[in-house]
C-alpha cells in the first residue's frame, strides 16, 4: 500500500450531475470529458485517435471497442467502479469485481489492514471507504468518541460526520474552523475526481454545520507540512497529524476505494497522554 493524498492530476474543479446507468456510452463519455475539462481534441490526442472519431463515439455514430473504452477510461482517470459502468454502457461486461472486505479472497487485504490499525496503537487509525464509512478502527478512537450523540455511532458511521457534527465531535474541536475547512476541501478534491453525487451531498451537508464557540481563537496555524487535527478530552488537549494510505494497484473496486487514515502525535503532550490511554486497550 502507498500513501498518497493527491487527486487525480485530471480533476475538475467543478462538478457535472452524472449520466444515469441507463444512458448511452456516449453520453457517459462526454461527462467524464467535460468533468476533466477536456475537449475532444484534448481527450483525442491523449487516447491517440482521431478527433472524429471520439466525436462519432460520443454521439452514437460509431461503437467503441472493449479496448476503447477502457484506454478512454485510463485516459480520463475514471475510478474502478465508474469504469465497469462505461463497459457496461458500451455492451460489454464489467472488469472490475467489487468484493466486500470480509470477502474470503480478499483476506490478505483485510489482514493488511488489521495489522496497520493496530500496529499503530496507542495512536488512533481507521479505515474508510469511498463515502467516508467506517469500515474498521483500532482500539484507541473508541475512548476518543465519549460524549458523541449514539445515533451517530449507528452503523454506517460517517467519519466526516462524526468529526464535524455539533452532536459528535465538532463541539470539541479545539481548531474546528480550520479542520473544518481542511476536511472540507479534502472531500471537494475527492468530488472533483469521482463525480460521486453522495459525495456532493455529503459535503453540502458538513458545510452548513455551525460551530459557534467551537472555535479555539488560540489554536496555531496549519503547518507547510500538514493541518493538526486538535480535539479537548478528558486527557486534555490532544493534537494530531495524520498521513492517508491506499492500495498502489487495486485491481478490485473495494481496495481502490479503501482508505487507511493513521494519527500521529503532534506534540510530546500528546504523545504521553497516549502512551497513559494504552493501560486501557485490551491486549
């Protein structure tokens, strides 16, 4: 696994309401195109063909091939799982398997996982996926939840909810105004590169979250390196980083959307008010 924070070198800023499942390879074409704010000559010289016949393929005049679509899809950086819908649109059968984690022949996955989560303790880690959905935490971001309101631990729990809600986390933020706008634009990079319409809504939703008197007019300023993430509990003042880890070559749509989120102490407070927090992680 690598990590890597970076959107797709192609990502728009903007975003285009996605075609539906039903609708034409065409018109699923020239959504990807336009979200990655390429013309068709653009999209042309990249996947080497002519500019004619990218446009008759847009508009139903000529039938890609099952090569086609998916030097298309490369060319235009389109996730696993919107790929299989291109093959789909096109009349060919999908590539990419989306297995749940507890799949028995993604287990070497899962235990790489687990043995990232937990190799990390006494500091906090967790895994997500493409909503932002828990999918598994080691033992220490339990004790850090005391107080969050128990419907927002209610399965699927949303980390970006859970972290910026006024009945979750939000309330504790020692630097709520900054982390809020730090997660905001990670999720509007991710939005620029999946076209994800969940996603969309999500971030409309976090964003009109308030924060009065969340704010900590004290806090320090984010680093050149990374935006600390600082939340008061009962040891006091706790202030992280965090580093994203993913899989280099997913060739299943579950493991690319797979995210591996682990905290670091920013501070040696931190750091010793964890190493007091491991008395009570089970063994």
């Amino acid at each position: 696994m690598n990590p890597s924070t970076a959107p797709s070198s192609h990502a728009a800023h903007g975003s285009h309401r996605p075609p539906s499942a039903r609708a034409p390879f065409g018109e699923h074409l020239r959504h990807w195109r336009q979200h990655r704010r390429l013309s068709q000559q653009g999209l042309a010289l990249e996947a080497e063909i002519s500019t004619r016949h990218l446009s008759y393929v847009e508009t139903g005049r000529a039938q890609p091939s099952r090569e086609m679509v998916l030097r298309l899809a490369e060319r235009l950086s389109v996730p696993l799982r919107e790929r299989n819908a291109l093959l789909v649109a096109a009349g060919f059968a999908p590539m990419y398997q989306a297995r749940p984690l507890d799949h028995p022949d993604l287990a070497a996955a899962r235990q790489a996982v687990d043995l990232v989560l937990k190799g990390h303790e006494p500091n906090p880690a967790l895994a997500v996926d493409r909503h932002w959905n828990l999918v598994a935490a080691n033992a220490v971001v339990p004790l850090l939840l005391e107080g969050v309101a128990p419907k927002l631990l209610e399965p699927p729990v949303n980390v970006l909810r859970l972290s910026l809600h006024p009945e979750g986390l939000g309330p504790r933020l020692a630097n709520a105004a900054q982390w809020r706008s730090h997660l905001l634009h990670r999720l509007q990079q991710q939005i620029a590169a999946t076209a994800d319409g969940e996603l969309q809504a999500l971030h409309k939703e976090i964003a009109a979250y308030p924060f009065e008197g969340a704010e900590d007019a004290g806090a320090p300023p984010a680093s050149h390196i990374a935006v600390p993430f600082e939340l008061h509990t009962g040891l006091g003042k706790l202030s992280f980083i965090s580093t994203i880890t993913i899989f280099g070559t997913p060739v299943d749509v579950t493991l690319q959307e797979l995210a591996v989120e682990s905290f670091f102490p920013a501070n040696a407070e931190t750091q010793a008010a964890l190493q007091r927090l491991q008395a009570n992680l089970p063994t």
